[in-house]
C-alpha cells in the first residue's frame, strides 16, 4: 500500500470517529437560509466537499502539467 492512501484511510477513519463522538443538533445559518443538522452530518458533510475540492484541484494540477509537456 502506498503512504498517501495509509494516511487517507487514517484521515478517513479520524473524521469517521470525530463525527460519531459530536451527534449534537445545531443550528445552521447562512446568509437567507437557518436549518438545523446534526453535528456529525455536517462533519461527514464539510469532510466530503473537502476531500471533493482536493480532488478537483489535485486534477486541475495534472491537467496542467500535462498541457505543458
């Protein structure tokens, strides 16, 4: 196994056990918009758009890259 993926799964396993222990409700408000979620969702959520945007980025960079060669 490749150190990038071990440190991805441990990263995964981290928030996993981060959002289990905060299931607390909260109240959310942005800008026009107040809803209330549960803490750990909102954690799954804000980790899945983070990983989501490294991603894209990560892409945007090989892209790049690639062009240029």
């Amino acid at each position: 196994m490749s150190p990038r993926l071990i440190l991805s799964l441990i990263l995964l396993v981290a928030l996993g056990t981060f959002a289990l222990q905060n299931t607390a409700v909260l109240k959310v408000s942005f800008l026009f918009w107040s809803f209330q979620i549960s803490q750990a969702l909102l954690i799954i959520l804000c980790g899945a758009v983070g990983i989501v945007l490294g991603l894209l980025f990560s892409l945007s960079l090989k892209l790049k890259k690639k062009s240029h060669d």
